[in-house]
C-alpha cells in the first residue's frame, strides 16, 4: 500500500499515518510505504503531485523484489487522497504499464473539486474540524493565484477529469463533512465512467473523523483493510 498523508498540502509527515500502515499491513498483509511530498505554500502545486508520482514510480520499481508483489494500493485520506486521485489520473495517461498494476484505491474524505462543492460552499465558521476558513486558506496556500476558471482545471480538480480506466476505488466519507458532496459526487463519476467504486458514509462523521474516535477509527480501518484484501483475492 502506498499512502500519501493529509494535512491540507500544507503540513504533516508520513509518520503521522504509521500507526494506520501498521494496522493494514498486518490485517491485510501487505507492505506498506509512507510517500513524503513537498508542501504549500513554499512549495506550491503541482509539486506535491509530482512527488507523489515520483514515489509511486519509485515504488513500482522496487516492490517485486522488496515485497514480492508488481500490485500496488494507493491510498490517501482529505489532501492524501485528492493527491492519491490526481496520481492515478497521471498514471493513466503517462504511465500506462504502471497504472496497469494498480489493484485498487482507498480514498477516504478527498477535496476533489477546487471549485467549492454544495456541502463545502455551506460551510461556515462554525463547522466542526474544517470550518469555512481553513478550507479558504489550504486551498489560497496550496493553488496561489487561481482566477474563477482554474479551479475546474482537471489537472487541479479531479473531479473535472476523464475518469475511465482508473482502478477500483472506495470512498469512505462522514455525513458532517463539508467534503462530503466530493466524495458523493467522484464514486459517481467513478462509476458513470465505467469503473469500479464503492461509497461509505459514515452517519455522524466529521472531517477525519476516524482519527478523532479511537472505536470509530479501528472499523474504519478495518472496513479498509477487509475492502483491499477482498480486491487483492478477486
């Protein structure tokens, strides 16, 4: 598995999720590699996206001999996963032998439209976790200078992108989060464009809600992990 953390472009590490990778990589029994990424505003997009790249490439070349296995999982979580999104899209359609050998993707509260979402644009001051003003700012840090069209811009927006021959993906979301309409409306674009994708919803979830409860988090995590082994035996 290969994971790229949140943190809104802005901050985080891959350390941060080890404790995540640890539980997948012993319910699941897969290898799993941290990818770090430069990050905003010193270092503006597309830069997070290329490092991303980089480190799948990376990966793809050595996992035979490190793990024992060409399959490979990306996964990421609210900027890791817009991330892990916008990665296969350049997979896709620059890597194609690489992108073959994706067997699915875990993709859990992405921001996949810039262009602000209905649930997003209702989001204000006092919305739990990601109130309207962090969501202002990661995106002013992350995407400087966007005019009222960029946004949309399918190398910045994924949700704006030809989504066929892509992996199969699972969307995991909570009903309180201002990104929920992005992970509602990719699983259905995802599908719409031929491809695999299964939704969770979550009731009551806010933004990360699954590493704010430790009960939550662990069936969080362990419908990931079941989902992924299930792809890798089928």
């Amino acid at each position: 598995m290969i994971g790229m953390h949140g943190g809104g472009w802005c901050a985080g590490t891959p350390a941060e999720d080890d404790w995540l990778n640890d539980y997948y990589a012993g319910r699941s029994r897969i290898a799993t590699v941290g990818i770090g990424y430069r990050l905003a505003p010193e270092h503006p997009m597309p830069a997070a996206v290329d490092d991303c790249l980089a480190g799948v490439l990376w990966v793809a070349e050595h996992a035979a001999a490190e793990s024992g296995t060409e399959r490979l999982l990306p996964h990421g979580a609210s900027a890791g996963a817009h991330l892990a999104a916008a990665t296969l899209l350049r997979l896709r359609d620059t890597h194609p032998r690489v992108a073959a050998r994706i067997a699915a993707a875990g993709l859990l509260h992405g921001a996949y439209d810039l262009s602000g979402t209905p649930s997003r644009r209702l989001a204000d001051d006092r919305t739990l976790v990601l109130p309207a003003h962090w969501i202002r700012g990661f995106a002013a840090n992350a995407f400087p200078g966007l005019d009222a069209e960029r946004p949309r811009d399918p190398a910045l927006s994924p949700l704006h992108a030809q989504l066929d021959g892509l992996p199969p993906a699972l969307f995991t979301v909570g009903s309180l989060d201002p990104l929920l309409d992005d992970s509602l409306f990719m699983a259905a674009r995802w599908r719409a464009a031929g491809n695999h994708a299964d939704l969770d919803v979550w009731p009551g979830g806010v933004h990360g809600f699954n590493t704010l409860a430790p009960r939550t988090g662990r069936a969080v995590a362990a419908r990931v992990s079941s989902w992924f082994s299930a792809r890798l035996a089928s």
